[in-house]
C-alpha cells in the first residue's frame, strides 16, 4: 500500500478492459485486478464472435480479449492477474485485498467481475466434472470426437455449443427446459437446420450417470407429461446461464434478488460512493460483449466525473 491509487478496477474482459482504455487515456494510470485463472472472462473461452462491431469477417474470442489488454497496456493501464479475496468499499479510501498477498488502494473502483456458468445442481454433476460434464465446448469438445453428447440450455450460448459440437460428436442431442427458446433467432434457425442436432424441448436433467471413470447417460423428464427417459452420453455440457461473481463484495453494495449489482439508472454508480459496476455483474438482461463494453465506458466516464468532484469538494474546504 504504497500509494493512493485513483481508480482500480475489479475483473476484466470487455467491461473492464475498455474502462481500463478510457481511463488511460485520460491519464489515471488504472490497476486492472484481471483474475488469476481466466483473464479476459468468458470471452477467452468463446471460439469466433461475429457481432462484435468492427469485425466484418468475425474474431476469435482469445484474440479480441488479447487485443483489448494490449490496448489498454498501451495507454498504461497496470494489469496484475490475480484474484480479489476482500474489499472495504464503503470508506473513502478504498482497500482490495488479493489472493497473493497485495493490497492496494483506490480512491474509485469499478466492478466488472462478470459471471459464471450456472449448474444443474443434480446428482452426478460434480462427480463427474472434468470426466464427462463440462462448462466449455472450445476447450473439451475434441475429446468426445465420434461420441455421444447431450447441451443443455436454451439460450446463444447453448446454441454455439451445440453448432460446435456437432463437428465432433457422433450424435449431439440439445436439451432446453421449456417450450420456447431465449436465443436470438438466427442461433435458433441455424440449431433447427443443422442435421447433426436433436432438440428435446420441455425436458430437465434429472441424474448424470457413470461407471465411475467417465459419463454414459443422462436420466430425463418431461416436464408437461412426466415421461421419463435416458440418453447415452459420454459428454454433458451445460450452458443454463449466468450468475453474476458478486458474493465477494460481502453484503456492502446493493444487490438485486438475482445477485446483480444495482446501478442508479443509466449510470454505473453503486449505492456506495466512488464505488461503480459494469458488464454482465450488473446487468441481468442482455450480456453481450458490446454493452459490457459500452457500460465499461460510461463506468470510467463517471468515475471521471466522480474524481474530479473530490477535487472540487477538497478546493471549496
């Protein structure tokens, strides 16, 4: 704690990678707490993305995420890759406390932390992850190449694992929960019209079975009949949503029932003073790449604005 810092910003990826380019550019020098294991966020494990403007020919997850750090390094933002472990946000001086030791001070900090790959919570789910039940098409789909492979979600998310893991499976079966899907349309309509994918609406995972080395079936219902059933599967990958990594924050921002972090209309100022959040933490809705980055623009607009108050306020006393 060797120095008072103007801003540090908590998480990276596209929220705080394009906070860490506009501050830098006004010359506030952030400390980006980019995370230990998965700097750049969901994002690096996202294989082409092709609606993130700029891009007519699409790019690849990793290589937007790495080209966002380079430019953010350009205009001297700091980026340390560890994890945040506590926070005291609620003091004027801020204080981020993190897993390797360091403790660093801020007078503004900006959350933009994201989320993570929400579970089924059912039997066999933890047993077998890592030996069947996977978060991550780009990363664990060659391994199931000319087997059996049950997505469950019914979301773009679910859709791109799916479309992705219709080149390596023998068979892949898309299972969603209800009658209707929450992608886009055009997720829809390329997941309909691919024959490599079978779609089980109304149906939930009730069991992931094994033999103790690996997956090789997936217990199912159907929630309007009740009629059971079972899949071969030797890969389940699980793509049911998003929850927002907010519980470090210890109870001192306002959340909503679902864990977002509450902002003050359009802004991305908290209940806490000099404290601020952007990206997917506090937005329920849409969690996209681009609004993450747009509200990590606003986000170091307002802490601009929120610094250049504490001046004002120190000038008038």
């Amino acid at each position: 704690m060797s120095e008072i810092r103007d801003v540090i910003i908590i998480g990276s990826g596209p929220a705080g990678y394009t906070a860490a380019i506009y501050l830098g550019r006004a010359g506030l020098k952030p400390l980006v707490v980019a995370g230990a294991l998965t700097p750049g966020g969901q994002l690096v494990n996202t294989t082409e993305v092709e609606n993130f403007p700029g891009f007519p020919d699409g790019i690849m997850g990793p290589d937007l995420m790495e080209n966002m750090q380079r430019q953010a390094e350009r205009f001297n933002a700091e980026i340390v890759f560890d994890d945040v472990e506590s926070t005291r946000l609620d003091e004027t001086v801020k204080t981020v406390t993190c897993s390797g030791g360091d403790v660093y001070q801020a007078r503004a900090v900006i959350i933009a932390t994201g989320s993570y790959y929400r579970h089924l919570d059912v039997p066999g789910e933890e047993k077998y992850s890592g030996k069947g039940v996977s978060f991550c098409a780009t990363c664990d789909g060659f391994f199931f190449r000319g087997k059996p492979i049950v997505v469950v979600g019914g979301g773009d998310s679910a859709m791109e694992e799916a479309g992705f893991l219709s080149r390596f499976g023998s068979s892949v079966t898309l299972l969603h929960r209800r009658d209707q899907f929450r992608a886009s349309q055009i997720m829809v309509d390329r997941t309909l019209e691919n024959p490599a994918i079978d779609v089980m609406m109304n149906t939930v995972v009730e069991r992931i079975n094994g033999d103790g080395k690996g997956v090789t079936s997936v217990s199912i219902r159907n929630v309007v009949s009740g009629e059971t059933g079972e899949l071969p599967a030797n890969g389940v990958f699980i793509a049911a949503g998003q929850v927002p990594q907010t519980a470090f924050l210890g109870g001192v921002l306002e959340l909503d029932d679902h864990g977002y972090i509450v902002v003050e209309g359009a802004s991305t100022r908290t209940n806490v003073p000099g404290v601020f959040a952007a990206g997917d933490c506090a937005d329920p809705v849409y969690q996209q790449a681009i609004s993450a980055a747009g509200t990590g623009c606003r986000a170091a607009l307002d802490v601009q604005a929120y610094l250049e108050s504490l001046v004002a306020e120190a000038a008038e006393a």
